[in-house]
C-alpha cells in the first residue's frame, strides 16, 4: 500500500516501488535507479508548521464574502467535534469580509484571518494549508456550509483507519430560495483516480484528508481559474492514496442567485486540460502510484468530454441561454457510446437548478426549455454522431419528468400523456390531448402503487387496451392482492377471457413444442 505520508516529502526524484511513490531513499527505504521517476515540484509549499497529531484545520478562501461568510462561519461553531481551527484568507476582499472575519476571530480563538492582495481562490487556499497547524486538512468556501456532524464523522472515520489518506462524505446543492437538490454520494472504493480522471466526483468540502498529502501533491494549481478543486482530487487519487466513505450528506453546496452566470466556455476550457492531464503522464506530478503514472485509458476520454460540456451546456439553457456556443468546443470528436437516457438524467437534474427551482417544477419549466433543449440535442446528435439522439433523450426526458410529478391529475409534458388508472375501477377510454401520441399509466389499487403502463397512440385508447396492457405479467400479484376484504380488481369479463385464453394457448403451444423426451419425463 502506499506507504504514510509524512509531511517531510523533498521535491526532485521520487521512486515508485510496488506501484506506489516512496520517499528519496532512507536507511529503511530504497528503490532501483530504473524505477525513479523525476518530476518538477508544482508549487513551492514549504512545510512552515510542525503538523498536530490532532483536530482538523478548515481553510476558508474568501473575496467579497459578506453576504455568506456569516452562515459558513457558524457551521464551524455549530461542529460536535470541537478540535478545529478555521484559516480565513481573505483575498482582496472590497466589502466587509475583513471586518466579519475579525469579529469572529475576536470572539472565538479558534478563527485566525489572513490577509492578501488579490491572488485568486487557488493561492488562498495554498496559503491557508502552509499556516494550517493540524493533521487533517478541510477546504471550505466561504459561500458553503456543513453539517454539525461534519468533522466528527469524517475524523472518527480517518482516525479509526491508518490506512486512510482521505475520508469524503456525501453532498447536496441547496438554491438561493431554500430548495434542496439531489442527493449525492461517491464511490465506497478506496482508489478513486478511474474516477477523478474524467470528472470531479465529490465537492470539495465534502472531504478530509491529511495534511501531509495535500502539501505532498503540491496544493492548487493556481494557473486554474475553475475546475482546480478537481485537478487537486485527481492528483490526490493519483499518488495512490486510499479514500474511505462517510455515507451521509454531510456537505451543502449553496448555489447563489448569480452562480448560473458563470463563464461556461471558460469551466469547459479548463475542465479539457484537467481532462487531459488525468489522461496522460502529467508532468507536475511528484508522487503517483505505478498503476497511475500514465493516466486512465483513453477510450472514456472523448465520452467525458461530452458530459463536462453537457453540464454547462445544460445550465445555460436552465438560466435562459442556449448553450449551443459549447458545442464547438475544439477536439469534440464523435462519441458513439452517448446514451439518450444518461444525457436525459443530467438535463432532468440541471435544468431546474440553473432556473433556481425544484425538479417538481419541471411541469411549469417545459415550455420555457422545450425549444432551446430540442435545438440543442439536435446539434448535439450531429457532433456526437448517434442517430435519434435527439428524439430518444426527449422522449426519456419526458417520462421521466412525469413519473417524478407527484400530482395525480392528468398531464402533458411534450408528446406524452400521464394519467393514473385505479384498477379497482372500470378503465374507461381515454381521449389523448391533439399533441400526444404517447400514454403513460401510473397504476394503483385502492391507492396503493402497483406499476406503470406505457401504451403508444393517438385520439382515444380504448379502456380494454389499457385494461390488457395493465394486467400483462403482473395478472397473478394483482389477483393475489386482490384476494382480500379490502380490495377488488374490476376486470370485464371478457378481458379475463381474453387472458385465459392467451394462457391456455401458451399451455397448449408448450405441449406441442417440447421434444419427445421432454413429453415421456412429464408423463413419468
């Protein structure tokens, strides 16, 4: 495994034994000339502090943080775990971010502010980790929160394992108006470079890890104006270290009003060289495991690309963009393997919170997105190459959205029609609205959730049809709960006909096909 860091790593030639980076050599530890590697040192972190053996140093970069530092402070003062230090760098802040930070520095000893001129996030956050004084290190923002459980179940998890380098949690957006996003959680596997070599697979305060290791991979590249919270991840994961989970939402990333404004060509300009160095030897690197030296498989790049410029793409139309400027991002070569419903799963999730609203919203949201989404997957199915992407993503998209409504009225969303049936009821015919040609039935008995029927169609599906179509390979669970005093299936008689008499057919076809042998053993 690889072995410990302990914050006494040297810049220059590093060896790499049993696929993982050791230390120049020492009494206890060598390695063949062969197997040295040498890479230029990324950036000059001198270790200025003798790290503790306990508690948790949370660095926290601010620039004109006035409005959110309060909420992001008192997640800190709110923490069961009390062992912690909170670095404010305050980088060239205009506003009253300076005052607030010494407020709470002046009331609470565990805060410490620092200050510097304007020098971006990346540098704030370096600066923070060389004054940081404890053995694990946190990065968070001052615009962001976490739970009061936070430490105390990230260090519980990093301390009862010395094998651990890392500990990461789970992690929820949260909107300006209060409404919270999806859940998220990664993956439980210890090596998570596969991952981080083609996205950044958790938030950045939604981890803890040692100290010693972020100062060994040589911090933030500060030539990154996005996107280096994952370059620093993939480094960390590249060098080999073992990453446990907390499988709790722990982290709360809190999306601002102007977050959709963002630059999004520049997030993808930046996300294609992160890309690209998770792809490749990357020649800032001092420590990498054997196995990771020469980057993931090309194979996934192109479909990873696709995916980063999807989740901006998608954005912009969410904040009234068309987002179609992306697409013309250089090396966007054809992906073949694009999947109408994982591109559907990202839109159904992205739109809304680039609008600053919920996913029940999606309803209220179609006829504002409908027209720049269709443009944009057909642009997107000419780059990538895959016939009906378009169509398929759409038709994805809008059952997805329908099935995930929790209204039980009827509903149009595109070409699909939603309506619930109650099968303890006579399923009358159903007139579909002039722009549908798609049913989609929510199935219950006596309120109780039993399936969903998908029937294709245009002006009126008769009742028997749905009726048919429901009891199709769920007719015995059905009966079966229907077997009781409470409950009863309203079944015309000539829809059971129909279905013994499908089922006696099947008996009959079975005799007739099986083999001689078959027809002695059933006899015996």
């Amino acid at each position: 495994m690889f072995s410990r860091l302990t914050g006494q790593w040297l810049t220059g030639c590093l060896a790499v034994r049993d696929g993982h980076a050791l230390p120049p050599s020492t009494p206890t530890m060598s390695a063949s000339v062969d197997n040295t590697i040498s890479y230029p040192p990324f950036a000059d972190l001198t270790d200025a502090n003798t790290a503790g053996t306990s508690g948790v140093s949370v660095v926290i970069p601010v620039h004109n943080a006035a409005t959110t530092l309060e909420a992001t402070l008192n997640s800190m003062v709110h923490q069961t775990y009390v062992v912690w230090e909170a670095i404010i760098v305050d980088d060239g802040s205009t506003d009253g971010t300076r005052a607030i930070a010494e407020g709470w520095a002046h009331r609470d000893r565990r805060f410490h502010v620092l200050q510097q001129e304007r020098s971006g996030v990346s540098a704030a956050r370096n600066r923070g980790l060389r004054e940081a004084r404890y053995s694990f290190v946190l990065f968070l923002d001052g615009d962001d929160s976490i739970a009061p459980a936070h430490l105390e179940r990230m260090v519980g998890k990093l301390s009862s394992d010395c094998t651990l380098h890392a500990v990461h949690c789970g992690w929820q957006n949260i909107l300006a108006s209060g409404v919270t996003g999806r859940p998220h959680l990664g993956s439980d596997e210890a090596d998570l470079f596969q991952y981080f070599a083609f996205h950044c697979h958790f938030a950045i305060h939604a981890c803890v890890l040692r100290r010693d290791l972020a100062l060994a991979v040589g911090g933030f590249d500060v030539s990154l104006a996005t996107c280096e919270d994952w370059d620093f991840f993939q480094r960390v994961a590249r060098s080999g270290a073992r990453f446990g989970r907390v499988p709790e939402v722990l982290a709360f990333y809190h999306i601002r009003a102007d977050s959709a404004s963002r630059d999004g060509r520049r997030c993808v300009t930046d996300a294609r060289v992160v890309l690209d160095r998770g792809h490749g030897r990357d020649p800032r690197v001092r420590i990498a495991a054997k196995a990771h030296l020469e980057g993931a498989v090309a194979t996934g790049r192109d479909l990873a690309l696709y995916n980063i410029v999807m989740y901006w793409a998608i954005q912009e139309i969410g904040a009234g963009r068309d987002g179609l400027s992306l697409l013309e991002v250089e090396d966007l070569a054809p992906a073949p393997d694009l999947r109408a419903a994982a591109v559907a799963e990202i839109i159904q999730e992205l739109v809304p919170m680039a609008a600053s609203r919920s996913e029940e919203d999606w309803p209220s949201l179609w006829s504002r997105v409908s027209a720049p989404l269709a443009a944009f997957l057909g642009r997107l199915e000419a780059k990538a190459r895959v016939p009906a992407l378009a169509f398929a993503t759409l038709r994805h998209l809008e059952k997805k959205i329908l099935l995930a409504d929790p209204g039980d009225a009827s509903l149009l969303v595109g070409s699909t029609y939603r309506m619930s049936v109650d099968l303890a009821r006579r399923v009358c015919d159903v007139s579909l609205p002039p722009q549908a040609d798609r049913l989609i039935c929510r199935l219950t008995l006596k309120g109780e959730p039993v399936g969903v029927v998908e029937l294709p169609g245009v002006g009126v599906l008769a009742g028997q049809r749905i009726a048919e179509a429901a009891l199709e390979g769920r007719g015995r669970p059905l009966l079966r709960r229907a077997l009781t005093p409470e409950r009863s299936v309203h079944l015309s008689f000539r829809v059971v006909r129909d279905l013994l008499r499908r089922r006696m057919l099947r008996l009959i076809y079975c005799v007739v096909a099986a083999k001689p042998k078959d027809k002695l053993d059933g006899q015996a």
